[in-house]
C-alpha cells in the first residue's frame, strides 16, 4: 500500500504510528523544542495529514499548542491499543497469574469441595467474593520459580468486618491464582488483636496458623505448620492427593488448605500448605458473637 | 545526596517486568524546588518539572479519575510507541507488547498513582545525562538515568 492511500486511521501501520507519537512525546535529550515534525518520511507526512484532519487539528496549532499535540497523542494511543479481543484475554490471563492485576479484574470460584468448608464454618460464598471485591489489602504472592510455567500461586485478601451482630475482626481469603481466575480455598476469620494498623497479608496468615494451626507430615523433614512456596520430595510415606492432611500427633479434627501440584519429576511444588484445627478455631469463633 | 523522580506505579511494573528491572528515570535534585535557597540552580526548577507537582497532579488525576490527564496521555502514549519499538527491534515479544498494552490501557488508576524514587547520587553520578536546555520548563538542573537498577533506589507513595 503507498503512503498516500490511507483511507482511514485504521490503515496506518503501527509502526508509522510509533514514529510518529515519537516525534510528538518530549525527547529529553533533543535540542530541539517542542514536537519534532520536520523531515517526516512520506508514509508520516501522510499518516499526519490524515489524523489531523479527522481530529480537525491545523499545522499551526499542532506545533504551537500542547493541549493539540496531547489530542493527537490521545488519538495515536486509542489506535496503538487496539488488541484483537482474543489477545487481550490472553494478555490478561498472563497478568493475572503474575498478579499483576487487581483482584477486581479476576474472576472468582470456589474448589469443588468449598460446600464442606461452608458447611463447617457458615462462610457464605457472597460474603467471601464481597470481601475479594472490596478487599482493603491484598498480596499477590509470587513463586520464586516465577519462570516455571504453570508453578502454584496464591492471593491473599482481607478485609476489616464489623457489624452489630459480631464483634470485629478480619476476613482473610486463601485463593490459588489461575490466569484471570482466583480460586477460593479458604477463608478465616483473623482475631483483631492480630491485626495491625497496616496489616501484610502473609503475616496475618502466619500468626493465624501459629495459633490454631496444626503441624503437617512432610517426607524427610521435621514436621510444619506452614509450608509457604516450598518443594517436597514424596517418597510415597504422603500421598499427594491427601497431602496437607496428614498431620502429626493429634485425632483431632482438621481442615487443610493446600495450593500445590506435583510436577512431571514427582515433585510437590507448594504454593502454601497449612491445616487448622477446627475445635480451638470453631471456639474462637463462638466467641466472635 | 538524592536525587528525586515522580514516575506512575505503571511504570514501575513495566520496567520492572519487561525491561529486565531496569528504570528511566526523569529526575531533580530537589523533591521540591520551591524550598531551594532562592540563589540556587534547584530553585529554578518549574512546577511542570518539580517532583513534588508532579506527584500532586498525578495523585489528584487519580482521584478524580480523570482519564484527559495530559501526564497520564502522554506516559501512555510514550510506553504504546516504546512496545512498538521494542517489539520492532526483537527486544520484547508479541506477547509481552500485548501486556503492555492492556496494562496501560486498562481502566485501573491504581497503576498511575504516583511513586516518588529516592536515588542517592553517589552510585549514578557517572551516569546522569543533563536534560538538554530545550527540553527542559526552567533553567534548574534536570538528569535523565536511562538504566536505574532496582537497587539503586527506594519507592515511597504517601
């Protein structure tokens, strides 16, 4: 296509585009002031022209007028953005699962087995996508293995309940990131002698655990009660499939939370592991009231 | 001695994800030129170009949600083109210019809230290029550091 065939902005090439928005952005280092626009090339004189006259912008208030260069730029931008909707999905599942966007911009779901955790502790599936929606902190944590397609990773949220019919306390949500999706495992209520005035998310998991968790069975190792971005060798003594259920020295009822997968080498990766116990836990709940 | 740069936290993602940690930073010897002795050069820095203004106008943008922000246009404007170049010269993937792209397109002012960068001088000394006369809004000295590692400095939102 020649230059001067543009028809319509949605002709031009991106890359004349870019040239073009170059000459218009401040060059640090350039001496000369202003938006750069002499001596284009004929596929930019053309280009120009065109998104000049489709915005009704002259020659003379393009070089003489900032808020006529930003116009422009605006323009240039609308159109350099312009993602088919199937990349743009793409795009956000890949942001999503780096945690680099806002829990808002992901969807949520529950594990299959979420009727049970709600059976047990009353946590309703509104409350606990309320509290995703309109969380007042947040950590996207990231595997060190950030590299490793597809390694376990895991969102923190919380959020500060209060209300007449309870005393206070922080509702704080476990959920696996999956591209734009965060899956709910898990949600525990946090004491609010716990919290903080600028709570990490993490911290407050921690401390939660340290008080009502219980220590978990790992291969080879001392037992835990919080497995945080860690990597098990099974020697077949755990299944992965029970795994973080197997839990030292206690008949006592628990409920785990694992984000994990066992990679090709047999190797289970975790994201984070931990089990409670639900008497002491179910307690403090009561307590709540 | 620090030195002072006011960049959206979009920036700091971008750079950070896709440019290997490395940052470009516009930056002032002063946060804020107003409170320079009146007989120095920092004191002739303008509010256009004085970190402290610039973090008030951004933060302001951002509250108001004001998408016709010239600051907010023209870093976006400028990260669309550089994807482009970048992804012209094999320096990113389609991919990654994708994510680019959706980051600062996406409707989210949370990405350009602003984030002030402590750089102690010592370490950049060597590397500090003068912004060129032109280019600058008032005659106070004005640096470009076009290769920051994350060590280098500290962020500070407030």
């Amino acid at each position: 296509m020649s230059p001067e065939s543009f028809q319509q902005v949605g002709e031009i090439p991106t890359a004349v585009l870019a040239m073009l928005a170059n000459r218009l952005l401040r060059d640090p280092l350039s001496p000369t002031p202003g938006p750069r626009l002499d001596h284009l090339a004929d596929s930019e004189a053309a280009a120009l022209a065109l998104l000049q006259r489709t915005l009704g912008i002259s020659d003379q208030d393009l070089r003489a007028k900032p808020e006529a260069q930003i116009r422009l730029l605006g323009e240039i931008s609308r159109l350099l953005s312009q993602l088919a909707p199937d990349k743009r999905q793409e795009a956000a599942s890949r942001l999503g699962y780096r945690g680099l966007l806002r829990p808002t911009d992901y969807a949520v779901e529950f594990v299959p087995d979420w009727q049970r955790f709600e059976d047990l502790f009353q946590e309703r599936r509104a409350s606990i996508e309320d509290v995703v929606s309109t969380t007042n902190f947040y950590r996207h944590l990231v595997p060190d293995k950030r590299g490793v397609p597809d390694y376990p990773a895991v969102t923190l949220l919380g959020k500060r309940i209060s209300s007449k019919r309870t005393d206070p306390f922080v509702m704080l949500v476990v959920a696996e990131r999956l591209a734009s999706v965060l899956r709910v495992h898990s949600a525990w209520r946090i004491p609010i002698d716990f919290v903080p005035p600028t709570p990490d998310p993490l911290n407050l998991l921690e401390r939660f655990v340290d008080q009502f968790g219980a220590f978990i069975r790992i291969p080879n190792r001392p037992s835990k009660q919080f497995l945080y971005y860690d990597e098990v060798v099974l020697d077949g003594s755990v299944a992965a499939e029970t795994f973080p259920l197997a839990v030292e020295h206690t008949d006592a009822p628990t409920v785990g939370t694992a984000v994990f997968r066992v990679s090709q080498n047999g190797i289970l990766e975790v994201a984070m592991a931990f089990a409670i116990n639900v008497n002491p836990y179910k307690k403090f709940l009561r307590s709540l009231k | 001695m620090l030195l002072y740069s006011v960049n959206p936290r979009v920036k700091l993602v971008i750079q950070r994800e896709f440019r290997g940690d490395r940052h470009y930073v516009w930056c002032s010897e002063r946060f804020d030129s107003a409170t320079a002795g009146p007989y120095t050069l920092a004191a002739l820095v303008p509010p256009t170009s004085n970190p402290k203004q610039i973090y008030r106008g951004l933060k302001e943008a951002c509250d108001r949600r004001d998408r016709h922000n010239d600051k907010i246009i023209s870093i976006r404007a400028g990260y669309l083109t550089r994807a482009e170049q970048w992804l012209a010269a094999g320096e990113i993937t389609p991919e990654a210019r994708a994510e680019i792209v959706y980051l600062v397109t996406l409707d989210d002012f949370e990405l350009w809230r602003p984030v002030l960068y402590l750089i102690p001088r010592a370490p950049v000394a060597l590397r500090l290029q003068p912004v060129a006369p032109e280019q600058r809004a008032g005659a106070g000295p004005e640096f470009i550091i076009g290769d920051l590692a994350a060590t280098e400095f500290e962020t500070v939102e407030f």
